[in-house]
C-alpha cells in the first residue's frame, strides 16, 4: 500500500468495502478498474486489458466508456455480478490533492431496475433468509420495481426454503454472512442467483410501518434483514416500498421448481422461454401488473 501513488490508495481503501463487486471507479471519461477486477472483466466483457505502471509493478487495468457503460453494466448483472459505481463527489478545481471519491450506488442482480434487464411482466424478487434457533426460517421477499414486499416461515424444512427461492425465479439471496449448515451448504450448491450477506436485522426509524401487518418478531426480523440491506446498498429512498404482507407457507399447493419446469407451466423446457409454456398459452393480460400477478399464480 505505501508503494502505490495516492490515487491507487484510494481506489484500493474503497475496493476494500466491496470486496464482492466490480468497482466502477470513475477517471475522466472512463469508469476504471485495476487488478483481479480488471482480468475478470476484461474476459467477461471481451475487452482489452492493459495496464498501468512500469516493469514488474505494471497494474492490470481495464475501462469502459461513461457514456456507454450501460450496456456492460447489463452485461455484467445478467452474469450475477454486483457493480459499485464509484463517482467524484467533488469538484476538481477545489480539490487539495485527489479528487473524492465514493460508492453513489451498488448495483446487483436482486436491486437492478434497468428496463433492458426487467421484464414488465415478470418480478425481480430479491430475498433474504434468516435461520433461527428452533431451527424455522423467514423468508422475506421484495420487488424494488414494484414495491412488493412479502413473507413467509418455514418450519424445520431446508428444501422448502430453496424451493420457495427456485419458485420465485429471484436473482439474489441474503444471508447472515455467519450461516452455517445444511441451509449454506444448500445454497452454496445453486449457482443461478448471487449470494449476498446482512448481519443487521433491526428495522430502522422511519419504515416501522412496513411492518405493521406483521404478528411475529421472527417475521419482522426475517424482514429487516431485508431491509438493512436495501438500506445499505441502495443509496436512496426507499419510500414507494409497500406493507409487508405475511403469506402463510402451507396457504397453497406446493410444487417443487423440477416438477414446475417438467410441466412447462411458466417457460419452455428446451428453450427456458415464456414462449411454449402454459404461462404463454393463457396469458391475456394487457397490463403488466396483470401479468405479474398471473405470473405468480404459476
């Protein structure tokens, strides 16, 4: 650390704070990144990788152009990775040595609300779980698109989390970053969405009425671990997210995702597409809420 110039120094002191995402680290005209950041997105991305420096201290270095960052950004999240956009937040005329920088945003496959990812009719659930000592499970769900929020409890049943999970088709799950067990290992098995880690379960001042539908302290709790990381991450407000609703987990016919996609209820078993499945045969909707709720019906 104390042989980089001061400007890497800072790159690296707000690396260390999203460890798990590509950080977007704003140079000019161009959102930067050095080291594993820039060989992992050099292949992802199919760009070039260059680098930064002299001789053997030559720093891998990769960049996208602000104007059309965009697109890779979309190309990334559709991959399961997390982006932490890291702008100036001071003027450069002012500055007394490095411009500041910070994180003004983390985007994540869960939290995403770009129209070239969503689909109108289709949810983007991120969902959280939390693991109690009598050996239940909240699972709390929510649709920043929307401003869905739900949640439910499990009793004593691994499979009926990660079912509820595959069902919902969602991107991204919570956790403690201490879970252990047969529900990690569980998780850890599936590599279709992206995991990602809230210790803080307490709601804070000011969405206490989020919750005013909830009877439980183990469902509130499975909902403010939820929340904590939307807080955390997202930077913004949060306002347009809607009362919690508590569903019951034995309050309909349960399907496993094997039998669902055997069934071919929402999407095609060859092709994974709306198109060929029973969704797309009965789905007459014409707005797309209409369209979400049939969705969830499946």
């Amino acid at each position: 650390m104390a042989q980089v110039t001061p400007m890497m120094k800072q790159y690296l002191d707000i690396k260390a704070q999203y460890k798990d995402a590509f950080l977007f680290f704003r140079l000019g005209d161009f959102y930067e990144m050095f080291y594993e950041d820039a060989k992992l997105a050099a292949r992802e991305l199919e760009i070039t990788l260059t680098g930064r420096g002299q001789g053997e201290e030559r720093i891998p270095m990769c960049g996208v152009p602000y104007h059309s960052a965009d697109s890779y950004i979309v190309k990334l999240i559709e991959k399961g990775y997390k982006i932490a956009i890291c702008e100036q937040v001071e003027d450069p005329k002012q500055a007394k040595g490095v411009v500041k920088r910070e994180v003004v945003k983390l985007l994540t496959p869960g939290t995403v609300m770009d129209g070239q990812i969503i689909k109108e009719k289709e949810n983007n659930f991120i969902i959280a779980v939390t693991a109690f000592k009598d050996h239940s499970y909240g699972v709390a769900r929510a649709d920043l698109t929307t401003g869905e929020s739900a949640v439910t409890l499990f009793n004593d049943d691994v499979d009926e989390v990660i079912h509820e999970i595959l069902n919902t088709g969602t991107k991204e799950v919570v956790v403690s970053s201490t879970l252990s067990g047969v529900l990690k290992e569980k998780l850890e098995e599936r590599k279709q969405f992206t995991k990602s880690f809230e210790d803080e379960v307490e709601i804070n001042d000011g969405y206490e009425h989020l919750c005013k539908n909830l009877q439980s302290q183990k469902l509130v709790q499975s909902f403010g671990r939820l929340l904590q990381y939307l807080i955390r991450t997202q930077k913004r407000s949060l306002d347009h997210l809607q009362p919690v609703i508590y569903y019951p987990s034995n309050s309909y016919l349960k399907m496993d995702s094997h039998t669902k996609r055997n069934l071919e209820l929402t999407e095609s078993l060859r092709e994974k597409k709306k198109a060929g499945s029973l969704l797309a045969v009965i789905d007459h909707t014409v707005t797309a809420m209409g369209g979400r709720l049939l969705k969830s019906w499946g």
